[in-house]
C-alpha cells in the first residue's frame, strides 16, 4: 500500500501562534551574535513582541476552530494535530505564562552571562513543545511534543545566578560556588527524572499501539468503544497490554505534573533552578501535563474509566494530603511552594476524576487561576532575593509590610488564594473542582480535598504573619524592576476580578471543551 499525503488538512494558518514563537527563538539567536543587541532589554523586548503576535493569532483562532456544530473537521496533518478550542485555550495560557516569564527576567540572566539570547530562545522553545503537545492528536506527536519543551526546560535549569568565568575575585568564590552547583544539582536531576519518565511513557505508547494497532488517539477510542450495556467485549478493551499501556502512560505523565508517588524530584528542582524558570515550569509543565491527560482519557480511554478512575482517584487524594502536610515543615519559601505545588496537582486531578464536562471545564479554569497566583507568588520570592543574593528563608519575609507595604500586600493576595480563601480567584478554582466532583456523587474525595485545603491555610498563613507581626532586624531596601512589577500588579489584578466576576472565564472553560 502506497504512502499518500493529505494536503488538504495541512492548515498552517491554524499553526502560525507555533510558527510565530519559532521564528522569533531564531531571530533571538541571531541577534544574540551580535553583542550590541545581546542584551537582556533587546531581547526580552523582542521576545515579549513574538509572543504578542502569537497571542493575536491564538484568540483569532479560538474564536474561529472548529466545533460540533460547525460540521467541520479539526483534523490536520494527517491527523497528527487537532485543532480545537481546547488546544488554543491552552495555546493563550502557556503563552501568558511565556510573557510573564520573560517579563520576569529583564534582569536575569545577569549582564555577565554569555548565553543571554540561549535563555530566551529556549523558553520560546519549550513554549513551542507545550503548544504541539495540547494539540497532539497522536501518540508519537505527544510524544515528541513532550520532548520538546523537557530538553528545554533541562537546559533552563542549568542557568544559574551566577555564571562563572574563572576571572570572579576569590572573594565572591563561595556565593557564586553555592549558586552555580545548586543550579547544576538542579538539572541533573530534573534530567535523571525526566529520562526515567519519558522512558515509561513512550513503553506505554508501545505496549498501547500492540494492543490497538494504531498511535491515533481519536482512534483508540473507537476500537476501544463498548456496546450499548456498557460490557467491553471486543478484543481490543479485554487485550491486558492496553491496561498495562495505559498505567505506564499515566505514569509517565505523573512525573511531569508531580502528582505522589512521582513528585520526589519537585522540591531539589524548584530550589535550585533558578527563581523565572522555578515559576514557568511551576505551571507551565502541570498545564501541558494536564492538557495531554484530558485528552488522552477522555478520547482514547473514555470507554475504560471504570478501570483508571479508581487509581485517578488514589493518587488525588494521596497528593493533596502529602503535598500540604510536607509544606508545613518547610523552612525555604521556594521548597514550600514545590510541595504547595504538589497539593495543587491533586486538586486538578479531581476535575479528570469528576469525569464530566463541568470536571474539564474546572480544571482549564482553575488552570488560570493557578497561573496567576503561583507566578506572582514566585515574582516577590525573587524580588525578595535582591541584587545578587541566594536563599530563600521565610524568615526573610519578616517586617516586610513595613518597609514594602504594597508588596506584602500583594504576597497575601497570593497567600490567601492559594489556600482559598473567599472571594480570592482560588476559592473559586476550589469551588468548582469540589461542586464537578459532588455532582458525578464523589463525596469522599470532597471531603478530603477540603480536608487538605484546611491543612494548606498553616503554611500560607505563616507568610503573612511574618511580614505583618515580625520586625526585621535590616532596614534593607529592595530594587523593584518593572518587569517583576508589571508581573506583581497584573497578576493581583487578575486574582481580584476573576474573584468578583468568576463566570465569565468559566464560560470561555466550558466552551473549550471538545469531548
């Protein structure tokens, strides 16, 4: 049988958000050879204009993919790609999360780095990966997707504060020795743990495709269609290598959400990367993770979830309380904020767990909302580093409400919707995640999740103490960049009025759906 292309689904216009992102990471490039633009302002400004037009593209697209109703087909490239109001929902989130990183490194990395067009070049990249990855209508595209945006995020980790050029004044030795080995600690393990993942993910893409004969992941779902009854009876839903397949697939994807038992690796990482890349990749990965995961189960393995629900179900609850539990012992902020990241994985895992459309809808939304409050947590973890300093101690929270009243404000903001309090935009995330799983009649895990939440309030609460009823013993004045500012101001913008006005992004949630 002849291999014969399909030109007609080849809609590149569909992919000019990706096409715009890798054009600008070489322009980055070149420019970067140049010395007099090799600078973290030209770049950064040119990064922040390429990710601007693809966010242009995305909200076009959004508005014009098609639909159920629309009768047309989102299939392209041979059915490798979707296109769907579900990809470039996901497309303008990881995009905002792009900008706000790359708002958040004006000043980083530092003027002394030779790699500066590198880093931004890379973010672009893994931007680029987590875009083709919500848009992955077959497992090999996944696949390499996923690839895409962990070489890069690698990479980023290995970026340190400080970078060394053999000429630094042995004075400066330690404090360079500490950030440089810290960063280094950082990727390898990062990369051991990825590699072990991707590993386990692409044996379960093979023990899937020799139970179906196909990577297709709309296709999948059909062979593995049940009749009417709701009994399973075809050869494909009984074959033991899809079940086993399909555990190593959500393996594989744990690792990269964090999600207990495969979450080992988040706090080491967090807290050597450094603090931009710690904040992307705090949400970035878990968007494109959850994104995939959707997909997958609710197209391929939508007819099984009798069998995965219950291990779904495990795992939430398992990591919202080892998550929460583990923050509260927590001395650094960053390593606080890893396992605070932990819990929150569980928290989006119920909205797959509710097995709804509210459920799916809940997660996009909550997915935003997270967005918001955890970079502009990490921004002021970063403003509180300063100029060339390391360490994250909570205690370097102390007194700040009297020396930067706004910024402590804004830390709270951060705090309070984190742990979901009213009328924050977390209390709403939470609402949602808990009212999707109470309607499919999931009271357990309800009662457990705010069971966690009510464990949360210790840790983020413990912040706001220390800015608001502890002195600082150094009257130490913080340089607050703009971009960090932008970062700060924007993201409490949001959390308020997503607060006040929640229905309005969960429409735009709801209408993402394509399942």
């Amino acid at each position: 049988m002849a291999f014969k292309i399909n030109y007609e689904d080849m809609l590149w216009a569909a992919l000019s958000p990706e096409l715009t992102l890798l054009f600008t990471a070489f322009f980055l490039l070149l420019i970067g050879l140049k010395k007099n633009f090799n600078t973290n302002e030209y770049l950064s400004k040119a990064a922040l204009v390429g990710i601007a037009i693809a966010l242009f593209f995305s909200f076009a697209l959004w508005e014009s993919a098609p639909t159920i109703e629309s009768g047309l087909s989102p299939d392209m490239f041979s059915k490798s790609l979707i296109h769907d109001k579900f990809g470039q929902g996901f497309n303008i989130i990881f995009l905002l999360i792009a900008m706000f990183a790359v708002l958040g490194s004006v000043k980083y990395p530092q003027s002394n780095h030779e790699n500066k067009s590198e880093y931004f070049s890379l973010i672009l990249m893994a931007v680029v990966g987590m875009m083709f990855l919500a848009k992955s209508g077959n497992l090999i595209t996944a696949f390499v997707s996923l690839e895409i945006f962990s070489i890069s995020l690698y990479i980023l980790c290995g970026f340190s504060a400080k970078h060394g050029t053999g000429k630094e004044h042995p004075s400066n030795a330690p404090e360079l020795e500490w950030a440089t080995l810290a960063s280094q600690e950082s990727t390898v393990k990062y990369l051991l743990t990825g590699a072990f993942a991707s590993a386990i993910l692409v044996y379960g893409m093979a023990l899937i495709y020799a139970g179906t004969g196909t990577t297709e992941i709309r296709l999948i779902g059909q062979l593995l269609h049940c009749d009417e009854t709701g009994e399973c009876t075809n050869p494909y839903s009984r074959n033991t290598l899809v079940y086993v397949g399909m555990g190593m697939l959500f393996s594989g994807l744990a690792f990269k959400v964090s999600l207990v038992p495969f979450h080992s690796w988040t706090p080491d990482v967090y807290q050597g990367a450094p603090t931009p890349i710690t904040g992307f990749m705090s949400v970035a990965t878990k968007a494109a993770a959850f994104s995939l995961i959707a997909r997958i189960f609710f197209t391929a393995f939508s007819e099984l979830n009798t069998i995965w629900m219950p291990f779904f179900f495990g795992t939430s609850v398992l990591t919202m309380l080892v998550g929460n539990i583990a923050a509260i012992f927590q001395d650094d902020v960053k390593r606080m904020l890893a396992y605070s990241g932990v819990a929150h994985a569980g928290y989006l895992l119920i909205g797959i767990v509710a097995n709804s459309q509210d459920g799916i809808a809940s997660l996009i939304f909550y997915l935003n909302v997270y967005l918001f409050m955890n970079i502009g947590a990490f921004s002021v973890v970063f403003i509180m580093e300063g100029e060339g300093k390391e360490g994250n101690s909570i205690s370097r929270f102390k007194g700040l409400a009297k020396n930067h009243p706004l910024l402590a404000g804004a830390m709270s903001l951060f705090m309070l919707s984190l742990a979901g309090f009213p009328p924050t935009a977390g209390f709403f995330g939470k609402l949602y995640v808990f009212i999707a799983a109470i309607k499919q009649g999931y009271i357990l895990i309800t009662i457990m999740a705010v069971i966690a939440t009510v464990v949360s309030v210790y840790f983020y609460l413990r912040i706001i103490v220390m800015m608001y009823f502890h002195e600082n013993e150094d009257d130490e004045k913080m340089v607050i960049h703009r971009g960090m500012g932008t970062i700060v101001t924007l993201s409490s913008i949001a959390i308020i009025l997503i607060g006040f006005f929640p229905s309005g992004l969960m429409n735009i949630a709801l209408d993402s759906i394509p399942f």
